[in-house]
C-alpha cells in the first residue's frame, strides 16, 4: 500500500513499510526511508505505481479549471474528496482525489485552507480583491523584469530619473527599481552606481560625490531664507588702519591687523576679528541657520557658507571700509618684544588692504626677510610681525623647526582642469596668522575663565583633541587653554564664544550661563558636523587629485588622432566637475605613466606633489620613507581608487 502524505507544505508519495496507527514508516521513490505522522497522511492508493502516481495526478491537476472548481464548491467548509465527487461527478479515483487536492492546495487565492484535506472558498469579494492584487503583482514582476532587461543592456529606463538620488543614496529594497537595480548589478557585475554611470544617469563624477554629500546633509538645499540683522549700538572708530592677509579666494575674511608705533617706544599691535554676532544675538534669525550650518563647508573649487551672503558682507573685513570688529590690542616692548599688557574692545575699524598669498608670499618669505628687502606695502609692518611670530611661537615652547616640513596643498580649478599647488606651512605668512591666532585664542579664553564666564575651548592632552567648556591646557599649542574665537564667520562655536567676549567686555550678562544646554548642544553639533565637513573636503580633495593623475596621464600622448568617447556636459551644480576625465579610449600600452611616490608603511604610499595616499598592492616588501616609482593604471573615480604597478625604487631607477 502506499500514501500520499503532506510535508513543508507540499504533497510526497511513499510505499508503507510499517503502520503503527499513529505514525508510519514509509520509502520514497528513490529508497529514502522516513517517518510520517498518520495525521499528516491525504490518502492511500495502490494503483497506479508509486514512480508515476504524482506525475499523472499533476497531470491531472493541470486541466482542472481553477474557477469552475470554484463555482462548484459550497458555500461552506468542504472536503477536498467531497469537492472531487462534485467536479468529476463520481466518486473520484485515487488519481483524481489526488489531482482535486493538489488543485486546492495550489489556489490559495480561491480556496482558504481549514485543516487537513479541508477548504473553504473565498467570497466573491475576497476572490475579486485577490485576484486584482495578483494581477497588480504580476504586472510589477514584468515591470522590473523590464526595468532590469534595460538596465542589463546599459539603458535608463525613463521611470528611472526621478528616482535616482534615492537610488544612488538611500536605496529603499521594497521598491520595484531598488530590485531591478540589483538584478542588473548581479548580472553585469558592477556597482550601482557603475552601472547607473554607464546608462548615462550620472552628470559627472564630481556631481556624484557632491550630491551624494548634499542628499545627505542639506536636504532642502544650500540657500538661505532672507535673514535681518538686528540693529546694534553706534561703536567707537578705532584710529588704526587695518589689513588681512588671506587666501586669493577668500570672502569671509574674519581677522585683521594693525601695527602702531606708540610714544613710550613701544608698539601696539592689533588682532581685530569680525563681530556678526552684534546683529545676530542668541535664537535670532540668523543665529538659528549658523547653529543648523554650523560651519562653512569648503571644497577644491567651491563652498558652501555657514552665513548668507548678505551677511557676509556686513561683517566681512573687506578693503575700503569700516567694519565693526572685536579687537585685542596687545602692547609690545619695543626693544625685546615682550607682550606688556593686552587691551580688548568692541569697535569699529577701518580696512586699509587686503592682502593675498599669491601676491604677498613672492615678496613676504624667509629670502626677502633674510636680505631685507622692504621693497612693498606694508614690509615694515610684516616684518614687525614676523619678529613677533617667532618670539610668540618661542614662549609656547615650539621649535622654529618644527613646521617647516609639513605642506598645505592648494586646488585650483578652472575649465574643468585643476592645478595643485603647494605652500609649506611655517612661512613667514602663515606664522605671522597663526601665531596671533594662538594668541588672542588663549587671552580670551583665559579672560573668559578669569571672569567666570563658560566658554568652548578646544583642549589636548595625552594626545588626545576634544571641545570642552573648561578651560583646560592644550599641549599640542603649548598654552594653558585655547578657544575658537577668530573665525566667527565660518565656525559657529567662534560666534558662541564671540558673544561670550563681548558680554564680559561689556559687563553685561552672559550669553549662555554655565550648564545651559545649548552650550553643550552647540559643542556636540559642532564637533560631529565639523568632522563630517572635513571628511567630505579630504574626500573631494582626493577626487581632484586623482583627476589630476588623469590629466597628466592624457597629456603623455596626442588625444585628438584617437578615438574619443562623447562625455555627458557639467551640471550646474557641480561647480566645474564635467567628464573630461573619461573621454580618452588611448590604448594603455601608449597610457604608461609613472608617478614618484613614498612609502609611508607596509604598501601605503604618498604621490609627489599631491595629497594622494594609497595602497599599492604589487609593492615589494620596503622600509618606510622609501621611494619608488609606480605605473598608473586604472583609475576609478567612483570609487576613488587608484590601481598601480609597481616599477623601481628611485635609486635602481637612477642606476
């Protein structure tokens, strides 16, 4: 005898080796032996043979109609045999028992199943709703069939473009384009966002990684609402001229100085720093979108403000103008140039220049200063300076060494091409800044402290960097506290602390008392975001760098006798990231191109001339601060990654 018998949902068939009434021990077609609860058993049957039975009751099955089944079921719970008598009208054989119940069970839709071998039909509303939810089903299954069969063959379906940022960005795996996407990235072997590049959904590369950080951070765009400023008290005009040294591209231009040669022989020198929080007090207008920026965002090639530009241009220490200003003075011996006394004032003061690196350093470095040529504006002025720089940078403990060998990197772009320029840190310009930076940081934190008003101070010890509202040491400078109080235009703790100095300046109450949680909240948003901002500059600037690789790489040979592959135009949002960088087919044996770089540890290394770090995989085993030269292969500015060939170290190279 043998059994049909359901298992894991679905029908089996068994001949009965033992029957011990509650459970059986039967072999299946290919000899296997199990045990089958009697519960689990649909029917018993002799003929036809076990090794056809279940292929000529699907057979059966098959030619059953689904509704007519339906239609001649009652209204009530039902048998599956009984269902069977009605449709064949007899009483049913094995077979047809079998087909009748393997029917049933395959249209859940029409027949809802109550136990064993027992069914009810849906009700006519049920069924039309069902039947209406699986055509629906049936019609997304051929729709992402189709959105993938596209995709495969690298062309965008059309119902694709508004959805791509979400696609690219925030792929939601419910969705029909999130599945077909997926389905095609199995099959062609590439990224998302590979595969949407090669169906031409991307503008650009740049635009990729851009956008990418704008989805994520500001989702209802970089603009501004109209903002105004709060009116303030008229302020005293300070009887200095004043001048900026800064960036050739720089707008917010936060700090000042002045050098006055005072009766008793000694100098004043002034540090004066950008006031905006005279016309945005705390919960303002303008307040509220600085503490939601919290600082501005830089890029190779753009930016995006922490302020609007109008107020920007309030308080920005441009030439030609008078500008309210926060103001230390600090009064110098004039022989040893020790600082004998500082002074602090909320004021206006009038811009006399705005001096530029790419102008100033050819004429302001250690070379000029060592022949001393004071042929140009403001010489004996930097000159003052630089000797002041160099005894500040002393007192802290602070080797004149000691920054001479590090290198800040500057992008320009244009036309699409970028030219990476370095400036090493430790120039006369850059300690001139950073020296009264240190200082007026540390007085006004120390004021701050003193006077018992809280503060953010930026401390370091035991090597490790935080944001605190105590005045603690940081070692790393060499002074006994350090705030953020001189960049107020691009960093929003510099406006929090600013508002501090101003009230204790003027003896009035402080802008956020000890323990006011907005404080912390400040600090807390501040330091994530401002992480976030700097991984997403190091990010952009590896970008360009690798760009950079590229279009040196297209310059080894003639393009214009080659092949050429159509690139997509720039968006406008992209700030000068179009695909000029993908438009070579040049056959790589004419692509060779070497680059010099340094080994940094194990296979990382360091390109000459730019900040690009990364492994090399093929580099042999070699000590640190070895360098070697590295083909150029592949370069993937999705990803951005880098692949190279290791070639010779310089000196077997040289050999």
């Amino acid at each position: 005898m043998n059994i049909l018998y359901e298992e894991d949902g679905s029908f089996k068939v068994g001949s009965i080796m033992t029957d011990n009434i509650t459970s059986l021990q039967v072999e299946s077609v290919s000899g296997k032996r199990s045990k089958v609860k009697a519960a689990n058993v649909m029917l018993r049957f002799s003929q036809p043979a076990l090794g056809e039975f279940m292929a000529q009751a699907e057979s059966l099955a098959a030619g059953i109609e689904v509704d007519f089944l339906w239609e001649c079921c009652p209204p009530d719970e039902f048998g599956s045999e009984q269902i069977a008598a009605e449709y064949f009208g007899h009483t049913p054989s094995s077979l047809e028992a079998a087909a009748a119940l393997i029917r049933l069970h395959g249209a859940p839709i029409y027949f809802h199943k109550k136990g064993k071998g027992r069914y009810c039909a849906a009700p006519p509303d049920v069924l039309k709703a069902a039947l209406a939810g699986a055509e629906r089903k049936r019609q997304q299954l051929a729709l992402q069939a189709r959105y993938t069969e596209q995709l495969s063959r690298f062309e965008l379906p059309a119902e694709f473009a508004e959805h791509l940022m979400q696609l690219l960005y925030k792929p939601d795996r419910n969705t029909l384009e999130v599945k077909a996407l997926e389905a095609a990235c199995a099959a062609t072997h590439l990224s998302a966002a590979h595969l949407l590049q090669r169906c031409g959904a991307l503008p650009s590369t740049h635009d990729y990684h851009l956008q990418k950080f704008l989805f994520e951070h500001f989702p209802k765009g970089t603009g501004f609402p109209p903002v105004e400023l709060s009116a303030w008290d008229e302020l005293p005009l300070a009887g200095v001229n004043a001048f900026s040294i800064d960036d050739a591209t720089t707008t917010e231009i936060d700090d000042a100085f002045s050098v006055e040669k005072l009766a008793n022989g000694n100098w004043r020198i002034g540090v004066h720093i950008a006031a905006p929080t005279l016309g945005m007090p705390r919960d303002s207008e303008g307040d509220r979108i600085a503490a939601t920026r919290l600082s501005t965002v830089y890029m190779p090639g753009q930016k995006i403000t922490m302020l609007p530009d109008s107020v920007v241009q309030a308080f920005t220490l441009c030439a030609d103008r008078v500008s309210p200003a926060l103001s230390m003075y600090n009064e110098i011996d004039g022989t040893t140039l020790e600082i004998l006394g500082h002074e602090s004032r909320v004021e206006r003061i009038h811009i006399a220049a705005n001096l530029r690196h790419d102008t100033l350093e050819p004429l302001f470095n250690e070379e000029t200063l060592a022949a001393g040529k004071l042929d140009y504006p403001y010489a004996n002025e930097l000159t003052l300076l630089w000797n002041l720089a160099q005894k500040l940078e002393a007192a802290r403990g602070k080797s004149a060494d000691n920054s001479t060998q590090q290198v800040d990197y500057n992008f320009h772009i244009e036309n699409d091409r970028v030219s990476i320029t370095n400036r090493r840190r430790g120039s006369p310009i850059d300690k001139v800044v950073s020296e009264l930076m240190i200082l007026v940081n540390s007085e006004w934190g120390r004021h701050l402290a003193e006077h018992g008003f809280v503060g953010i101070y930026r401390t370091q010890q035991n090597g490790k960097v935080k944001m605190s509202t105590i005045a603690a040491p940081h070692q790393g400078l060499g002074v006994a506290q350090y705030m953020w109080s001189s960049s107020p235009l691009r960093r929003y703790v510099d406006m929090v602390n600013q508002r501090q100095i101003i009230a204790m300046l003027r003896a009035g109450a402080p802008a956020y008392e000890k323990n006011d949680t907005a404080l912390y909240a400040a600090m807390r948003d501040f330091d994530t975001m401002y992480t976030i901002y700097n991984d997403f500059q190091k990010n952009m600037e590896r970008y360009w760098c690798l760009r950079w690789l590229l279009q040196e790489q297209a310059g080894l040979v003639d393009n214009t006798s080659l092949p050429q592959t159509p690139s997509p135009q720039s968006s406008p949002a992209s700030g000068g990231g179009g695909e000029r960088e993908e438009q070579s087919l040049i056959p790589e044996s004419l692509r060779e191109f070497v680059v010099t770089a340094i080994v940094l540890r194990e296979n990382l290394v360091k390109v000459d001339g730019i900040p690009l770090i990364f492994r090399a995989p093929s580099l042999p085993e070699l000590p640190a601060n070895t360098r070697v030269q590295l083909a150029i292969g592949e370069i993937d500015l999705l990803d951005l990654d880098v692949r190279t060939r290791f070639v010779a170290t310089v000196e077997e190279a040289t050999a």
